[in-house]
C-alpha cells in the first residue's frame, strides 16, 4: 500500500509566534496560519471563507520563526500531518490535528533577506 503524508500551505499568521523550550532544550513554536478563499456561488455572489491552520516547527527553525516572524507575516509551510491525542484534566480523551512543518518560508522579502543572513552567520559560526 502506498501512503502519502504531504502538506503544502500559504497564508498569513494570525499572531506572532511564541517560543518556548522542551525539557530537554529543544525549540519549538506553533503558528497558526489563516487561509482566505474567494469563491463565486451559484447565484452569482462573491462569498470568503478562512480556513485557521495550526503548525508546530522545531529546532533551529522555530527559533528562526520566533525571531523574524510577526502577525500577519505571510509564510509558505510545507510538512506532514500529524494527529496529537492526549487527555484532558477531566479524564476526557482530545486529539488535534495540525501540521508538523519540515519546512518554513518566509514570503515577505524583509525578513527572507534577514533569514539569509542569520543562517549565513550560523554557518559562520559552525566553521570556527
């Protein structure tokens, strides 16, 4: 059987995104991204609808994202999807689905450019 867990979405986060730290001292952050959709109905009426998409990033690129990402950056996610379950303080079972991002680009040029140089200077740093 052939399985595909393939994720490709552009839009712009609702808010600015938070970093934190795993016990372990991994980064991460979570985005939350709204995709807006204009369509034509039957009768002929111009209608919106937005679609809010929740991403988690890891690593050096959550720190990234923390770093030069703001509301309503627009951003372009690729990942997979990936379903979170855990239990509630009530006992009561919840799950989530969001996207796990493999990768994030930044769409706005401001901070692709400021993006090119953080990771010219990581490299910088790596080869000291």
């Amino acid at each position: 059987m052939v399985a595909l867990n393939k994720v490709l979405i552009a839009g712009r986060l609702t808010r600015k995104p938070e970093l934190r730290k795993t016990p372990n001292g991994v980064s991460v952050t979570d985005l939350l991204i709204a995709l807006n959709r204009e369509f034509v109905t039957i009768g002929g009426d111009k209608q919106q609808e937005v679609c809010f998409v929740d991403v988690v990033v890891w690593g050096k690129q959550a720190d990234t994202c923390s770093q030069l990402l703001d509301s309503s950056s627009p951003v372009l996610v690729e990942g997979r999807l990936q379903l979170d379950v855990w239990h509630a303080k009530d006992g009561e079972k919840r799950c989530k689905l969001r996207v796990a991002a493999e990768r994030v680009q930044f769409l706005e040029k401001k901070n692709a450019q400021a993006c090119e140089k953080i990771s010219e200077m990581a490299m910088a740093f790596d080869e000291e």
